[in-house]
C-alpha cells in the first residue's frame, strides 16, 4: 500500500487479510483437531487396565519405561504386550505412557 491508496481501498484489504486470516485459522483447526487426545479422552475410549505391560504382575513406573522404550524403538513389544496397550489401538505411543502414568497416580 502506498500513501495514494484510498481508505477505503486500504479499509477494505485490511478486512479482506483480516477475513482469510480467520478462515485459515479456522480451517487449520479443523484439520488438526482429531489428532489432540486428553488423558479424559484416552480413558472413555479404554476399560480397565491392568497396567502391567511388562509382564512382572506388577503395576509401576517399570511398567511406563517399558512403554517409552517401545515409543523411542529400543525394544519392540510382544504379542503379549500388545495386548496389553492400554487404549487397545494396536500400537504403543506417549498417549499409552501418560494414561498409565495418570493410572500410577491415581492408585497411589
């Protein structure tokens, strides 16, 4: 914009950017709003869970690492583990090791 342009001109392309702003915001959220999961939205989706991931028949924070080893690929689970993952999804992610940290805690 130059010190030529009318302001009306200049009115209506500041609430033009305004307007694509917005529908850029909005469409954003749209898109990423199926991948934000609350500790609240792990536990509706699950039933009761042992915890015990890493087979010791014991529920604590070894069972948590051994969730984060599979996260950062320094072990693979075994079927057995699999079937443990608490939000029965097939795969083992930091959604897993927060619910069962929040599990831990709430037991304690």
């Amino acid at each position: 914009m130059n010190k030529h342009t009318s302001p009306l001109l200049r009115t209506t392309q500041i609430l033009t950017l305004g307007i694509l702003c917005v529908a850029a915001s909005f469409a954003v959220g749209i898109h990423t709003a199926g991948d934000v999961r609350t500790v609240g939205s792990l536990q509706a989706n699950t039933v009761e869970r042992t915890g015990d991931i890493n087979g010791d028949e014991i529920f604590n924070e070894y069972d948590v690492i051994e969730v984060l080893h599979f996260v950062s690929g320094y072990a693979e689970p075994t079927e057995a583990q699999r079937k443990a993952d608490p939000t029965d999804d097939g795969q083992f992610t930091t959604d897993d090791a927060v619910l069962l940290l929040h599990d831990l805690a709430a037991r304690k």
